[in-house]
C-alpha cells in the first residue's frame, strides 16, 4: 500500500458504522476507521472485559454496555476538539 494511504482512515456513515460486520472487515485489513453510528448503538465500556466466545454476554457483562448518546454526553469538554 502507498505510504500517503496508510494512514488515511476509512470513512463511513452510519449506514455502514452499524455493521459489526463491515467494522471488522475493515480492522482485519489493519485500517483505521471512523465511522458514524447511530446514537441507540450499545458500546463497551473501555475496561469490560469480553467474552471469549460470541453469544455469552451475560446480564453482569451487559451492564458494562453503554448507549453511545450516554458516552458522548458523559465526556467533558475538554475531550471534544473540531478536525478539519
């Protein structure tokens, strides 16, 4: 790959950020992304520590989700900066 495209990240709508299956398409390429999401989509908690298997996400595993509304709002302002 050209050097001036490594580090150019992939950019997508939610239309595409919704899809776990498009997000890990596009790690396993070993692409950076950003991607929108919609604001209902239920994220991890930075320190969760996940399932070794797909499909045994418990109820205490579950409650280290959290809306991505609820972690935008819950970022002070200092974390936020406009990119151009």
């Amino acid at each position: 790959m050209p050097p001036a495209f490594r580090w150019a990240p992939v950019l997508a709508d939610a239309g595409y950020g919704n899809s776990s299956e498009f997000r890990a398409g596009v790690t396993a390429l070993g692409l950076r992304y950003v991607m929108g999401v919609q604001s209902n989509m239920l994220l991890w908690n930075a320190d969760a520590v996940l399932p070794k298997r797909a499909g045994t996400v418990t109820p205490r595993l579950r409650a280290a989700q959290v809306s991505a509304r609820e972690l935008a709002l819950s970022q002070p302002t200092e974390a936020w900066q406009n990119v151009t």
